[in-house]
C-alpha cells in the first residue's frame, strides 16, 4: 500500500547527518517553516517551547539531541539530564534517554548511538502501522470517531497513533465520520489535527472542545479515540487536558473509549496516575489566543495541560503488543510485565 492510500505524507522530524530538522509546530497551519538544530541544547528547547511535540516525538527528537552531542564532543550525561528535564510528563522522553543512556554505557561512539536513534525512530514508525490495524479492527464500519490532541505524524515518527487508527479505519472504510475537538489552549487538534487531515485527503469536522457532550448525544460518533503520555501500571492514561472529560462523557453517552499509544508510553514503574507529574504551562497560553490577548490585563489563569483518565472509563488499551481491553492493573502485568 502507497503512503498516498494509506493517507500518509508527512515527516516531521527528520535527520540529515549532522542536523535534526523539525517541522515548526508554533507556526502551523499559517506556516510550514523547519528548525535546524545542530546543539543538544537546542533541541531540548524545541522540545519545551514545543516545536516538537507529543510523546513519541519528543522521545525521538530527544535521542537525535544526544546524537548532536556525540558528534560535537559534549560530556553526555548533562546532556541526558538536560534533555530529560524538557517536559515532564511524556515517559517516552524519559525511555528514549535511558536507551541511549545504556548504549553510552555500553561504549557506544557517535555513530553507533546516530544508528540507535534511528533504531528508536523506525520502530515508532512501525508501531503505528501496527497499532493502526489493531485499532481499526475494533471499529464497526460505518462508525463516527472524535480525536483530542494531535496524535499523528506531527506527534511521532509517522502515522500516528490515535491518528494512525483514524487513516487505517478510513482507508478501510469503517470510519465514515472523523470530528476532531480544538484542544485548547495550544489547539493542538484545531492548528494541527486538522491539516494533518486536510493534507492527507481525510474529510473531518473540527468541533469546539465544549461541543463533545452535544456530539455524542447526537449519535454521531461512535468512539472516541485519543493518544496517551503515559500509562501507568493500573491503566490509567495521562494524555491532553480535557482527555478525562471526554472519557466522563463517553461513559455517559455509550460511546467507546480507545487509547492509543506504543508500549514505550507505558510506565509500568510508575503504580496509577495519582503519582504522574502534570505539567503546568505558562498561564499566557490561555490568556491569549493565537498571541493575541483575549482576557483583561490583572486577569490570571491555570493551565494544566494534561489530566488522568481512569482505567475504569477506558474500554481498550491498543499498543502495538496488541489490545488490552477494560484494562486494570492485572492485564497491564500480563501484558507488559509478564514474568
Ligand atoms: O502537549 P503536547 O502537544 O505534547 O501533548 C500531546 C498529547 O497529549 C498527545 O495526545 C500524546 O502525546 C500522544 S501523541 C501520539
């Protein structure tokens, strides 16, 4: 199957031997510009200013930084420490550094740790091909689905992962309807989401975050269908803000709940989600909209950007392992952890 059937063309993150190119996700949709970066440093700034961004991504971007800091002589153990301290959540940051910790430990030079990333990259891409089918296997025909986030190729090394799901069920023809809600306030699913799908030829409608409930009571979706930062060990899902009211509603509504995401987003060291760090973000991402302003100046805000979903309102765990459904803490073990 061509990239093109399988509704699949974009590379974000992309190694040229001595200089990692991201595609700059601030600037999409009005702009597709790329960020060189030829430091460790900058590269863990791209990660926090998010640049490059969701979890199996930021893992990746991550392993390239330490590669820029072999090829330029750096002492690497700050290096994995700077990068590890990016962004707290997304456990993949953490699991691509402890892989190529252990290959630095092991004696590796520039260029065996440039064929390790790579390594890390072909197998995220592989992943979401195999997650895609699993996924899409759950979906009757003819199924509506609601998307948070972006959880596409602009999230990983390609395809996606919930995203990924999304282009299998419509190359296949189950998925009939595909709404993607605008994830405020970085509106991850409004800037990218949605020209990923536009660029890629997958018809989809954009819904405010707070039209979710109204759309599901319509009838019109089916499962709702979401990425995940990390999953601890009973099952419970760490993804964007406002993941854990879709999975409330769903609940509510009869809609099924799919999480999404490559057995490197599993944390089977961290018990349930009570002991996953949230990020919190500068309050001026909420404060304003697209850089301008839109509360009054005095004004202050919270802004968490991810929240916790609880097993018990998830219906299947898909990785590429293969499916858990209603997952808790003893199928997570038989899954991941099965000595
Ligand atoms: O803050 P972001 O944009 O990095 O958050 C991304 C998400 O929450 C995604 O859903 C998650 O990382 C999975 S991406 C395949």
């Amino acid at each position: 199957m061509t990239a093109l059937a399988d509704h699949d063309s974009i590379r974000a993150v992309q190694w040229r031997g001595d200089v990692l190119r991201l595609l700059d996700q601030r600037r999409l949709p009005a702009e597709e510009s790329w960020l060189e970066c030829r430091t460790a440093a900058h590269v863990r700034d791209a990660i926090a200013d998010l640049v490059v961004r969701g979890a199996p991504a930021i893992g990746i971007a991550a392993a390239w930084g330490v590669v820029l800091a072999a090829q330029t002589g750096e002492a690497l153990t700050p290096v994995l420490e700077h990068l590890r301290a990016a962004r707290p959540t997304a456990v993949n940051l953490m699991w691509a550094l402890d892989r190529m910790r252990a290959r630095i430990e092991a004696g590796a030079d520039a260029e065996a740790l440039q064929r390790e990333a790579q390594v890390i990259q072909d197998e995220d891409l592989a992943a979401n091909h195999r997650m895609g089918a699993l996924g899409a296997a759950l979906i009757d025909a003819g199924s509506g689905v609601l998307t948070h986030c972006n959880t596409g190729s602009l999230a990983t090394a390609g395809y996606g992962t919930a995203l990924g799901v999304i282009r299998a069920g419509v190359a296949e023809g189950r998925i009939e309807r595909v709404f993607a809600g605008e994830t405020r306030p970085w509106l991850q699913g409004a800037r990218l989401t949605m020209w990923e799908l536009v660029h890629d030829g997958i018809p989809a409608k954009l819904i405010a975050d707070s039209a979710a409930a109204h759309l599901m009571r319509s009838g019109q979706v089916q499962w709702v269908v979401i990425g995940a930062d990390r999953i601890a060990a009973n099952g419970d899902v760490a993804n964007k803000i406002g993941s854990y009211q879709l999975a409330i509603a769903a609940r509510h509504h009869g809609v099924k709940f799919m999480v999404v995401a490559p057995s490197t987003t599993v944390d089977m060291a961290t018990p349930s989600g009570e002991a996953i760090e949230i990020e919190m973000r500068d309050p001026n991402e909420l404060l304003s909209i697209a850089g301008v302003r839109t509360v009054i100046d005095g004004a202050s805000a919270w802004n968490p950007v991810f929240d916790v979903t609880p097993a018990s309102l998830i219906d299947a765990i898909v990785t590429e392992r293969g499916v858990i459904e209603r997952p808790d803490a003893e199928r997570m073990r038989a899954m991941f952890d099965p000595s």
